[in-house]
C-alpha cells in the first residue's frame, strides 16, 4: 500500500532554532499534501494544505511566517518551523494524496517536536 | 463549514466484548465520512470511509460503521475487541472529494482490560 515516510520522528532544539520536517510519499505522486498539528490528548488540528508547485494554503490562526511549508515536487513537502518556542513543542504529522486517484490521504507516522 | 463530534472521550471495554464508537456530524450536504485509528505516538490508520452507496461499510481490523443520515451519525462498531485495539479513534469528515480537506472530532480513547 502507500507508504508516507515523515523524518524526523523525533527531535529535541534549543529555543530560537529552525526545524525542518520533512513528508515523503514513497511509493506514488502525491499532489497535496497536508499538514497538521496535535496537541497531548487532543484532536488534529489542519495547519495547511500544500500543493506542488504552488503556495501553501494556510488555516485561520496559522502564522505562515512561522510555519513554512514548501512541496518542490510530487513526493515530498517540508514543513520549518522557524525561530522555534517552547509553546511550538507539538506532534506534527503530515498527510498525502494519490493524484488522480480515490483513494484516501495517508499520513505519516508524525514528528514529536520538543522545544526547550 | 463542517463539524464532528465524538460524544465519548474514553471508553472501556473488555477483550471479546463489542464495541461502538459514536459519531456525530454537521455538513449541509453529503459528507465523506472517515474513522482513522492512532496508536501511541504514530500516525493515523485508515480503517473506513464512506463516499456513497451501501450505508454499512466494512473496513480493517474486523471494524464496520454505518451511515445514518437521519441522525447525522457515522458509528464504528466491532462485534469483538481484542486487546490490540487498544488506540485512539478518530472519526473525520470532509466535505469534497477533490480536496479532501478533513476535519476530526477530538477522539476517543479505548481501553481493553482483560
């Protein structure tokens, strides 16, 4: 089946850095990919919608500043997190899209973000 | 805008008894229904999804759910836990194909206790 391949899985920064995250499909095109965010116990939250070749399309309430997202081709998006806080400490997963076809988003297995 | 809302926040079950997770949603239209599965620290899992056709779907893991829209309820059901089904559950709805933007309830946690 699909496979969508996130790495990290985990990484531990000191506050003021960037992080970068990165979501590859690895085994079909993937020309949307999705990005969300989850905090302890609670529901994924959609940060953005990202499209190959074109800007992100960001939620309400998401700083496109802070979040960067670029998907330069059909198998991988990144998400950086720049100039990263404590309060960005999160689990972050992203999710990808078969073009033309109808199956379902896949997601990756998340990144655990620990700033300190 | 559409909504979801998963009633129970934590269930418990014991091993071989049944199961049911409810689902609420709020969509104008027909929605496109999805219940994911979470196991610690990973990401989510497919079980189902329902666009159309037959109400009772069949997904993986031996789990059903049923489209109801006269209760605007998309329920997951399992005749029979097993203690590896022991996650979090998400049931999520969008509101086109072509997109797919999806919007989840906050979840529910299931125990298996022996």
């Amino acid at each position: 089946g699909a496979v969508v391949s996130q790495h990290p899985s985990r990484v531990i920064c000191k506050s003021g850095t960037s992080v970068k995250i990165e979501c590859r499909s690895l085994d079909f095109q993937a020309t949307t990919m999705f990005w969300y965010r989850q905090f302890p116990k609670q529901s994924l939250m959609l940060m953005a919608t990202s499209n190959e070749g074109s800007k992100a399309t960001y939620e309400q309430g998401v700083e496109k500043d802070k979040f960067l997202i670029n998907h330069a081709s059909l198998t991988l998006s990144t998400l950086t997190v720049t100039s990263a806080h404590p309060e960005d400490s999160s689990f972050y997963i992203c999710s990808a899209r078969e073009a033309l076809s109808t199956t379902p988003q896949h997601f990756g297995d998340g990144t655990r973000l620990s700033i300190l | 805008a559409q909504s979801v809302t998963q009633p129970d926040i934590h269930i418990t079950v014991s091993e071989g008894a049944s199961l049911e997770l409810r689902c609420n949603y709020s969509y104008g239209a027909t929605p496109y229904l999805f219940w994911y599965v979470q196991s610690p620290g990973q990401g989510l899992q497919l079980l189902l999804k329902y666009f159309s056709g037959d109400t009772l779907v069949q997904g993986i893991k031996g789990f059903e759910a049923e489209f109801k829209r006269s209760q605007s309820s998309f329920n997951l059901r399992k005749p029979s836990v097993h203690w590896s089904d022991a996650a979090e559950y998400f049931c999520a709805v969008a509101a086109n194909f072509g997109n797919e933007k999806l919007t989840f309830g906050t979840g529910t946690r299931l125990t298996i206790i022996p």
